[in-house]
C-alpha cells in the first residue's frame, strides 16, 4: 500500500510539471524548515492529495508562481490558516457539494456540516467556544486519511483514543462538568473487548453511540433506541414491557440502568433474581411482584441449564460408547437455542411470554435424553446378545472338541 501511494504521488507531481504547472506551494514548503515542511510531508499520504487536492483547494492563492508575495496574495483568495470559527466551514465548501463530492464517491454523504451545527459540538462552537471538536480535531489536518484506512484517527480501532484526547483530559473537560473517564470505562467493557481483542470492527465504539458529525448524548428516553440499533430484539421486548412505562416515571435510563453505559460487560444469569449480585432485589422488595417474577424467570434458566447439562453429559457418554448420536444433537441444539432465546425474552419481564420457550427447551432436552438412554439402553441389550453369542460359541466349540477327541480314542 505504501509502495503504491509513493508511486501515485509521482505520477501526480509528474503530471503537474508536464502540464507545466508546477505547484510552488509544494516545492517552496518542502524546502522550508521542519514546521513549514510538514504539511507538505503529511499531505502526501493523505487522501486528498490522493485524489489530485493540493495545497490551493484549501487555501486559495496562485501556487504557478513562486513569488511568495503573488502566490500568497489575499486578492486571490489565500487565507493561510483558517481561524477555528471557520474550519467546519471550509470543509463544507467541499463535502457540502453534492455535484462535486460525486467525483470522487457518488455514495459519499454530503450532510457532515449541517448535522455538525446541530450537535453538541456544533452548537458550543457557534457559541463562540474555540476548544470544542472541529472537523480538523478529529480527522487532522493535512494527513486526513479515508475512514477505512487503519491509519485513520477516525478508524474504528484508533476512535476511541481520538475522542479521549479531550474527553479523558481532566484539565480541558473541567469548565463543562463532564466526567472524564469514559474512555477508562469503555476499554474495560465487553464492546472494547470485542473491538480490540477479536479485532471485530463493527462492535460500537464512541460514534456508533453518540454519532460522529451529529455527536449529541442521547437522553434518558432515547437510550434503548441507542442500544436497538444493535440489539434490536432485546429493545423490541423492553419497550412493550412493563419496566417501559415504569423507567419513564422515574427518570431511569433504560438499558443504562441495569447494563451501565461505558463500561457496559458481558451478561451472565447472575444478573437476574433475587440473590446477590442479582439487580433485579435494587429495585424490587420482598414482598412485590416483581421479586416474584425475577425469581421465577432465574429457576426457569437454572432448571433449563441443568437438564440441558444431563442431556449434554448423556450424549457424551453415548458417542463415548460408539453411539450414533445425531438427532440426539439435534434435539440439544434445540434446548440450547430455546435457552438463548429465554435469556433475550427476560427483557420481557412476563412469566406468561417466557414459559412457551421455557417449555420448549425442557422438551426438547428430555427427547435428546430419552433418545440417547434409549439408544444405550439397544446398546447395552446388543452388548449382552453379543456376550451371550460368544458364550454359546465357546459352549459349541468346546463340545465339538470333546466329541472329536471321543472319537479318536474310539478308533484307536
């Protein structure tokens, strides 16, 4: 990949002096001293230069010349440095282009600027706050790279650091009031583990949550939606449920409230019912219904997974014994999914929605078992034939010897 970006650089370097025109900005800067020379080295392996954007698209001025006083004239509409207030802008003159933006991906949204103004950035940054996310905070400045590019700031893997670049900075967050460690938090959740660890680049990270150019938090209510993006079952069953209506009354946040936001971790049936560390006794006393239905939804899955564990240890010691054991397997793989599918209709919060599927794993590990006993039992039945058979056997075989050896004394 490197070899092939050197080599399209030359041809467009190659290009521009063939034609004639020699871009000045690139060869002046070059020779420049080290903060002058970078933007020209950073540019080079970015994904405008890539796609034939120089120096002057952005900056305006004449790059033909190399009289610094023409090439840089204010009259021909170089700005230098753009000020902060007017970076989103600028970018927009572009990426807010639908004609022009279809050059180079006709697929590409062109929307980035107008969700920017509505977003929590967006909207501070109007306010005159020059410390808040622009477009150059999070993609850089001359090195932008596509977002596919696992060199990208905005990569799924390097986004989390690039957002934490402000908001794990205790100093420069302090003046909003927002806590600091939501970088710490989410490194430790089970959606970082399967972002950094499997190396699974679809698992949500800070935009898939917040949103990238329309970065906003979402409000108590809206945070199952959030979640539904993904989980769209689990948000399905929770939003028809009766905790529904009951989190809305008191301001909880919906999925927030049992799983956390940042540093949301795996589940695990321990979560439910009415023993330590179960979440469901935080909020439901003793002698409420609710109490009743979490300790009846985590028997449910106790009872599910022990008889699912004597079926699986059934069907081992079949296969053990040299068992054909498909439909047993079959029927295990059944229970099984009909456990998962329990553990997702928990969100239900109904003993009636969840007992059909409860039902259907209890039947279908009792066929993987009494398929599988049935079949040692066969076994068992042929094993005893066969001892039998061999016994009779030898019994034949010894009074053949017998009768031979009888005559043999009789002849002689």
């Amino acid at each position: 990949m490197k070899t092939y970006r050197i080599v399209l650089v030359l041809i467009l370097l190659t290009g521009y002096f063939a034609a004639g025109q020699e871009n000045h900005c690139i060869t002046c800067h070059q020779e420049l001293d080290a903060s002058l020379a970078l933007p020209v080295s950073e540019m080079k392996d970015g994904v405008h230069f890539l796609s034939g954007i120089l120096c002057n698209d952005c900056h305006g001025g004449d790059p033909t010349t190399d009289d610094p006083e023409l090439s840089m004239d204010p009259a021909k509409g170089f700005v230098g440095t753009p000020q902060f207030k007017d970076i989103a802008i600028l970018c927009a003159g572009c990426h807010s282009d639908a004609v022009y933006m279809r050059k180079f991906n006709p697929n590409v949204s062109t929307e980035q600027y107008s969700r920017y103004q509505t977003s929590q950035h967006g909207i501070l940054q109007a306010q005159g706050d020059i410390k808040v996310a622009t477009c150059t905070s999070c993609h850089g400045v001359h090195n932008i790279k596509k977002v596919s590019d696992p060199t990208a700031t905005v990569y799924p893997v390097n986004l989390a650091d690039q957002c934490g670049k402000c908001h794990a900075d205790k100093e420069y967050m302090q003046e909003y009031g927002i806590d600091t460690q939501q970088l710490e938090h989410y490194k430790n959740s089970v959606h970082a583990k399967m972002l950094y660890d499997q190396g699974d680049i679809g698992a949500p990270t800070c935009n898939d949550c917040h949103g990238n150019h329309g970065a906003t938090p979402p409000g108590i209510t809206s945070i199952a939606y959030v979640c539904g993006n993904c989980h769209m079952i689990q948000q399905e069953y929770f939003t028809a449920s009766p905790h529904k209506t009951g989190f809305d009354e008191m301001g909880f946040s919906e999925c927030g409230e049992c799983h956390g936001n940042h540093d949301i971790q795996q589940t695990n049936d321990e979560m439910l019912g009415v023993d330590e560390p179960a979440l469901c006794i935080n909020c439901h006393d003793s002698d409420s219904d609710g109490y009743a239905v979490a300790m009846k939804l985590r028997t449910d899955i106790d009872s599910l997974k022990a008889v699912i564990g004597i079926a699986e240890k059934m069907i081992f010691d079949a296969q053990k014994a040299g068992v054909e054991v498909v439909d047993e397997e079959m029927n295990l793989a059944k229970a099984q999914e009909s456990l998962v599918h329990y553990r997702t209709m928990i969100h239900t919060f109904s003993k009636e929605k969840v007992n059909e599927t409860f039902k259907a794993g209890l039947e279908s590990s009792d066929n993987a078992y009494k398929i599988g006993q049935q079949a040692l039992k066969e076994l068992s039945n042929r094993r005893i034939l066969l001892i039998i058979m061999v016994l009779l056997t030898l019994l034949v075989a010894t009074l053949l010897i017998f009768y031979i050896k009888q005559k043999e004394n009789h002849i002689h």
